[in-house]
C-alpha cells in the first residue's frame, strides 16, 4: 500500500513539472524568441550598430513566425485552433519590432542626410 502512495506522489510530481512549464508559457507565447535592444545612440557613425540591431531583428521576427508556425502545426494535428490571444500577442511583438527597426534606420538616414548635406 505504502509503494502504491509513493508511485502515485512520484506520478503527480512527474507530471507536474511539465504543467509548471506550459502554465509559465502563458504569459509568453514565444519563450525562446529574444527580442533585439536598439542602438542607445543612433548617428551617422553607429553604421554597425544600426546594422546589428536590424540584422537582429530580421532573426527576432523569424523566430517569431516560427513560434506562431509550430502552435499552428500542433493546432493543427490536434484539430484545433489557436487562441486568439496567442496569435496577438505574437503578432503585436513582430509589428512593434519592425516599428522599432523602421525607426532606428530612419534615424541613421536622417543623421547620414544631415551630414552630407543631403536631403
């Protein structure tokens, strides 16, 4: 009787460690994807900078779109869909990042302009 209690407290505990991990995955539907820090000065001498950040963020929003793509399989093959919720939060992260890349480089265009003297 006493083995039967021990097997059952160390199936509960087996299978608990897995639930802990997709509870903790509720609040970030792409866990492994890293978003990219910006330049902290965006001028017309931070060119590798700039051009780090943006290669970055090319990679932050594959990983992005390779997060969705995999919840869509297993939805998939489960039958299902994916939540609503899952598909925004995804989607508002890869928008904002390109809105933060298209920022970044407009500010290096604008600082290598203004140097030149080119408009």
């Amino acid at each position: 009787m006493l083995s039967k209690i021990a097997f059952a407290a160390a199936a509960f505990v087996a299978l608990a460690a897995p639930a802990a991990a997709w509870a903790e995955d509720e609040t970030n539907y792409a866990p492994a994807c890293t978003a990219p820090v910006p330049p902290a000065k965006v001028d017309a001498d931070s060119h590798d900078a700039v051009t780090a950040f943006i290669s970055a963020s090319d990679s932050y929003q594959q990983c992005l779109g390779r997060a969705l793509g995999a919840r869509q399989d297993t939805a998939f093959f489960a039958k299902s869909t994916v939540p609503k919720a899952v598909v925004k939060q995804i989607e508002d992260k890869a928008r904002d990042n390109q809105r933060q890349k298209q920022d970044v480089g407009n500010a290096y265009n604008a600082a290598v302009a203004a140097r030149t003297g080119k408009p």
